[in-house]
C-alpha cells in the first residue's frame, strides 16, 4: 500500500500523503493501514489498478527494440479470447473441461478462474450478437447493390442439411468485401418454396431487400423455381430490370458439371490407374515396397499416391498428376509383383496424360473463379474462351 502513499511528518505527527489526490490521513499506529486501504478504494484521481495485478512483460517497438512495461490481467478479455478461439478453431466446448486445458491455464495465469461449458456458449453468443449488430450498421451505410450467395451443404457425419448465406458489396473505399449473414439448419425437404421463405425471411431481417444485385446459385431446376417465388415476394422496383438479371449461375459449379459429364465418357481410360492406386495404397506393407521402388528408380517425385473420389474430379487431376510422375514405379512393379494385375497399358498412359492436361486447365479456371478477395464476373468470358481452346 506504500507505494501508493509517503509519510510525512507534520507538527510531530506522522501523516500520510496520497500520490494521487495529495489528501493527507492520519491515523494512530495500533489502526495500521485500514484508512489507507480505504482511501484508496475511493480516490478520484487513482490512475492504476492494484499493484498485485501488474506484471513486467517485455514490449517491442516498430524499431525492433525490445523496453520492459506492465501488463494488468484482465478477465474480462481472457474469456473474451477463450469464446473467439473455440469460434475460430471449431473447438468442441468441453474443452474447457479438459483436465490438461485447466492445468495448462493455471499454469499460465493462476488468477484466470477457468469458467464453464454454458459460459463459454453464453460468451460465444455474445460475439455473434456484437458481430451481427457491427455488420447490420456496416451493410446499412453501404450505398451500393449487394450480391447475395447461397447453397445448399450437407454435413458428412450427421447427414443434416445447412445454408449458408453470403454478402459480397464494394464499400466505400472500392474494395470486396463479403459477409456471412445467415448460416441456418434446414430441417425439412430441400423444395424451392422451402428455401424461397428462408432467403425472404434473411433479406428482410437483415434490411436488404431493396439493396439486392444479383442472387448466384447452383444450375439447378429447384433454384430456377425458387427464383420466381423470390420475385413474386420483393420488390420489382428496387431490382435492375424489374429482376430479369437477378439469377445468376455459379460458373465454377458449370465447370463442375461439364468435366464430370466429360469424365463419365473417357472415364474407362483411367480406370487402371485408379486401381493401380487403389492396390499400393492398401497395406503400409504394400506402400513401403512402392516408395522403396521409387527410391531405386531415382524418381525425383516424393508425393505420396492418393486415391481419388470419383464424384470429385479434382481429387481425379491430382491422383492422376501423381499417378504420372511413378510410370516406370508402376511398369517394374508389374515384372516382380505376381497380385499386381491392373497396370496401365501404354496407350492408356497416353490417355491419362492428356485427362491429366485437360483437367488442369479446368482446375485452374476453377480456382480462379473460386476468389473471394476480388471480383470474378470480369475473368469469367476470357477463361471459358480458354478452355475451349485447350479442347479442340
């Protein structure tokens, strides 16, 4: 408590003089340092915390210097922190549960209290809701048409059905920027008047109904059908063209569409390959005598061989991209491997390499249009131009 307070003696008296307030006490010796303890709980001036909080922590300058400083806990900011890092990292909440957690937090600060599973939700709610109100004043003072979109994501454990919904605008300083608004469970059949009431109730909730550019989508019949219901729930006004531009297609998800029709007409070429993945990757045994092989041959390649899912062709194009780079791997593996019966023959080996050089223009075009720091209508004509070129 002294180093808040310095004794002074005053017509033979011992006082104590406040750093702060410069308030002068005086107390007999037997009351010790209450009256002290009170003031300072009460002093207007105070401009520190307790000093049992202060810790010395090494701060760096923009020079690169390093100077000692103090650093005051705050509890407050540490659950704050705790809330955003399960948000971020998707954590499950019974983290805070964990026995290791707790003691490596006591560890770390033995003044944090470590507090529950329901506080933590609470606190991760209060996050979205200060996040929600920031976005809401953010979209409101935007002046320009927001484009919206939407699909439909199943998850692969629970087999339930979610939609997310994006914003993309250009503020104020010309630049991109996008925000999730919704992210909502859908209970029920995916119809287009399912979705069409969810998107209403968003725009409407979220005050951007008359703001909306376009919605872009997935090239589906239930999207096509959701888009009418949609207009004959806004306001033709607001939209350009009284709403005959508001239906965008998602051009990645076209690509998607062509390679995989392309894929199910050639897909026989590849077939060995895919088994030939399929046999190395099998046992560790089997993958340990593959890598052994390539050591032999001096294959400069080190990726590991990857089986591919056939309803995602770009797991095709890198399995594939592989799968080349070990042709002679697989060729003497064949010679000394009597199980070993799906080896690619010659010309499919030609008809891989060329599938491999077509889906990279395709997985290209596809990452590009994928962006979401900047916009992508721009690149969208010059790029399918390029893939038509590549395929004649």
């Amino acid at each position: 408590m002294w180093n808040h307070f310095k004794r002074l003696k005053i017509d033979d008296k011992w006082k104590a003089e406040c750093n702060y307030c410069k308030k002068k006490t005086w107390r007999r010796y037997k009351n010790g340092t209450r009256h002290l303890h009170d003031h300072f709980k009460i002093c207007p001036l105070k401009n520190t915390r307790d000093i049992k909080q202060s810790i010395l922590m090494f701060k760096k300058d923009t020079g690169g210097k390093f100077s000692v400083g103090t650093y005051t806990f705050n509890e407050e900011i540490v659950r704050k922190d705790l809330a955003s890092i399960i948000v971020l990292h998707e954590y499950p909440l019974s983290m805070v549960k964990h026995f290791g957690f707790r003691r490596f937090l006591s560890s770390l600060q033995p003044l944090f209290k470590v507090v529950s599973r329901n506080t933590v939700k609470n606190d991760i709610i209060k996050i979205y809701e200060f996040q929600k109100v920031k976005t809401m004043r953010i979209l409101e003072k935007n002046t320009s048409k927001i484009i919206i979109t939407t699909d439909m994501w199943t998850t692969s454990n629970q087999k339930k059905g979610y939609m997310p919904i994006t914003t993309h605008f250009i503020d104020e300083t010309w630049k991109l920027q996008s925000r999730i608004i919704r992210f909502i469970y859908v209970s029920c059949t995916y119809t287009a008047e399912v979705l069409c009431e969810i998107l209403v109730d968003c725009l409407m909730d979220w005050f951007i109904d008359r703001k909306l550019s376009t919605l872009t989508l997935d090239n589906c019949t239930t999207n096509d059908d959701m888009i009418n219901l949609i207009l004959n729930r806004l306001d033709n006004q607001s939209l350009w063209l009284e709403g005959s531009l508001v239906h965008m297609q998602c051009c990645a998800h076209i690509l998607n569409l062509i390679v995989r029709d392309g894929l199910d007409v050639i897909g026989d070429g590849i077939e060995n390959s895919r088994s030939s993945v399929a046999f190395w990757v099998a046992t560790p045994k089997r993958c340990e005598r593959f890598e052994e092989t390539a050591s032999l041959l001096k294959v400069s390649s080190s990726k590991k061989l990857v089986l591919d899912c056939k309803t995602r062709w770009n797991s095709t194009y890198k399995m594939l991209k592989v799968v080349i780079c070990y042709k002679d791997v697989f060729t003497r593996l064949k010679q000394r491997e009597p199980l070993y019966k799906s080896a690619p023959k010659e010309e499919e080996w030609v008809i891989a390499r060329e599938i491999c050089d077509k889906l990279k223009v395709f997985n290209s075009v596809t990452e590009l249009l994928s962006g979401i720091v900047y916009p992508t209508v721009n690149l969208y004509f010059s790029k399918i131009c390029e893939i038509k070129m590549s395929l004649k």
